[in-house]
C-alpha cells in the first residue's frame, strides 16, 4: 500500500493531517496580513470577498473546525458500532469536497456567490450521512445528539452565506458566533466523556482503585443542556442578555464537572492533562462570553478564549491521542506535540490581552498567531509518520 492510498484509509489520517495544515496556513495568511497593517502599510486586494477578519473567523472555525471534527467522527464511529470504517472512495471523496470548500471560500471574490456557498456548505451533510448510516444500526442518545450539534454548527455556516450572499439582511456574525459555540458544545458531550474516561482508565492501569474520576449527573446534565442551547439561541438571534443564562450555567456546571475529574493526577502526562485543561478553557470561554453579553468584558477577548483555549486546545488533544492511539503507537505525547499542548493555551491568553488592553492590540495579537503557528507546526511535523505511515503493532501507553 502507498502512502497516499494509506492516507485516505481512515478519518483520522486524512482529516487531522488537513486541519494541521490549514491551521498554519490560515494564520500564516492572517498574521500577514496584520503585520502589514501594524507597520503603517496596507493590503487591498485580497483573493477573498470577505473582510479580512471575517474569512479568518469563518475557515479556522467552518474549515479548520469542521476538518477535525469529521476526523474525530469517523475514527470514533466504526468503534462506537462495531461497524468498518468507511472506504477509501468516501474518505477521497469527503477530502476533496472540503478542500474545494475552502478554495471556493479563498477564491470569493471572483466566483458566484451561490457557488461559493454550495462548496462550502456540502462537505458535513456528506460526513454527517455517513455517520447517520453507521450510528443507525446501534442508535444511541448520547451518539445521536452528536448529528443535532454538528446541523446547528452547519446551520450557522448557512447563516454566514445567506448574508455573503445578499439573501438576508444580517446573520453572518450571528452564524460565525454558532458555529463556535457550537464547537463549545461539543466539547461538552466529548469532551466530557473522553477526559473522565481517558484518566481512568490511566490510573486504573497504573494500579489505582479508588479515587478514580467521577461525573456527577447533576453536574453533567445541566453542563451539556445548557452548551447545547446557548448556539441554538444564538442562531434564534435571542437578545444578547438572554443567551447570557444559558452560557454562564454551561461553564459553571463544566467547572464543576472538571473538579470532580482528578485532573492533579495527571500533571506528569501532557496527553491527559492538555485534555483537563482544554476543558477548563472552553468552560471559562463560556464564562467570559456569558459575561459580556451582560456587560462585563470584552466579547472579542472571550470569543479568543473560546476558540483558541477551548476550541483550539481540545481539537489538538483529541486529534493527536486519536492519532497515535489509531495507528498503534504508544498513547504517550512526542515531545514536539507536547510542547504544542502548552502553547496553545499561551496563545489564548496572550489573544486575550490583545482585546482586553487596546494598547498592547498588535504586538499580542501577532505574538498569540506565532505561538499557534508554532503549536501547529510542531503538531503535524511531529505526526507527519503517522497519517502517513502504516499501523504499528499495539503498545502499551502510559495514557
């Protein structure tokens, strides 16, 4: 088998090596673009009709979000149904949809508005079908939420280009706002299975009997209800104030949840604890966004924590433990991918204080794009022998 046929064998080869790929591409065009602009000069003409900082928003959250989701669905599914993976053909296929998606979104300026809008928005129905398919012969609740979150994410997307398209009158910051939150809550779903679930595992293979993670139900159900109703809210176009309650209960409850997951056990594994602190972040994005639409803060500061922390933080955990779990190697981070854990989190923090503290906007802004682009870079070098290579026998990881 050649290293290209390999690639298209499962979700997680093909998807997760094009998400690592276009995170650095799609900061390396923004950070660009503002450093230009914060040396005095200026940049007109781009290939895109969107303004710059909306096509940013849209391909990390729509294009790159969108690749690591589907990376993530596919590779869990066949597990979650004892099914096969799906074939070769599908995976091609799904691949060049979402790269002719962002070439259309990359090419705007020059092609219709209903065509970009058709490569864009076909890529999840086709993901989506398939997953729809293999989860059919086992539904179960907790899987088939999955399908409603991932519709609300691509109806956000619609949103974005019913007004690209001059066909409403305002949604595409709405939409772009539902497609992160969206995001959020997926986070809350998975991520609220996967990291309990991860640690215990760990400790229970390192002897441990007691004190293992729990998840409160009364934590759990209110931490997922609410993650789950804040994008639909949004999508509603409800006043800010009202998507607030929602969104304040869904990162407090995540908080709670967090505490109860033994997250100080794991402070010597990067590929747990970068899971615990992913977590954390989306949760105390959720918090700030809740918060500004109040009043309190900055929405552009919260979105940052949100998107790069919780969003960002959690996309690469999962997608590198997926990676190296899949293709039969030790459940143990390289040493690049670990340093990408940790840089991740600064990037945010560092986003944060770009909105918080207008002074400091450019030089935080550009320092938050290089610690992504190094994290992102370190990612997908790290892992380059593993989307390409061929599976090894099983090892024991120590996570």
């Amino acid at each position: 088998m050649t290293p290209l046929h390999r690639l298209f064998t499962a979700g997680f080869r093909v998807f997760f090596l094009a998400a690592g790929l276009f995170a650095v591409f799609t900061m390396i065009v923004w950070e660009g673009w503002l450093a230009v602009h914060a040396l005095g000069g200026m940049v007109n003409d781009m290939p895109f009709a969107q303004a710059p900082h909306l096509w940013h928003a849209h391909e990390m959250i729509f294009g790159y979000g969108a690749a690591a989701v589907a990376g993530f669905l596919m590779t869990a599914a066949p597990n979650w149904t004892g099914g096969p993976s799906a074939p070769v053909p599908f995976f091609a296929g799904a691949a060049a949809l979402w790269l002719a998606g962002r070439m259309g979104i990359w090419w705007s300026a020059s092609l219709p508005d209903l065509l970009v809008a058709v490569l864009d928005l076909a890529f999840l129905p086709l993901v989506a079908g398939r997953l729809l398919g293999m989860l059919w012969k086992r539904p179960k609740p907790q899987q088939m939420i999955l399908l409603a979150v991932i519709a609300v994410f691509w109806a956000g997307n619609l949103s974005v280009h019913l007004e690209w398209a001059g066909l409403t009158a305002g949604g595409a910051n709405e939409g772009l706002r539902t497609g992160l939150l969206s995001l959020a809550a997926l986070i809350a779903v998975l991520g609220g299975r996967v990291t309990p679930a991860f640690t215990r595992n760990a400790m229970i293979r390192e002897g441990r009997e007691t004190g293992l993670p729990r998840d409160p139900r009364p934590l759990a159900i209110p931490a997922i209800a609410a993650a789950m109703l804040v994008p639909l809210a949004m999508l509603a176009r409800l006043p800010e104030p009202v998507i607030a309650v929602p969104a304040l209960l869904a990162g407090a409850a995540a908080l709670g949840r967090l505490a109860f997951w033994r997250g100080g056990w794991c402070l010597r594994q990067p590929i747990l604890w970068t899971l615990h602190l992913s977590y954390a972040m989306s949760a105390l994005g959720l918090i700030l966004m809740g918060l500004a639409w109040l009043g309190l803060g900055s929405e552009v500061a919260a979105l940052h924590v949100l998107g790069i922390g919780g969003v960002g933080g959690m996309t690469l955990s999962v997608m590198s433990r997926a990676a190296l779990g899949h293709s039969g190697r030790a459940l143990v981070a390289p040493e690049g991918v670990a340093l990408a854990y940790g840089l991740v989190p600064l990037a945010a923090a560092l986003r944060f204080a770009g909105s918080a503290w207008p002074a400091f906007y450019y030089p935080a802004v550009l320092g938050s794009g290089a610690l992504w682009l190094l994290a992102f870079t370190l990612f997908t070098v790290s892992l380059w022998p593993v989307f390409w290579g061929p599976r090894l026998t099983a090892q024991r990881g120590a996570a």
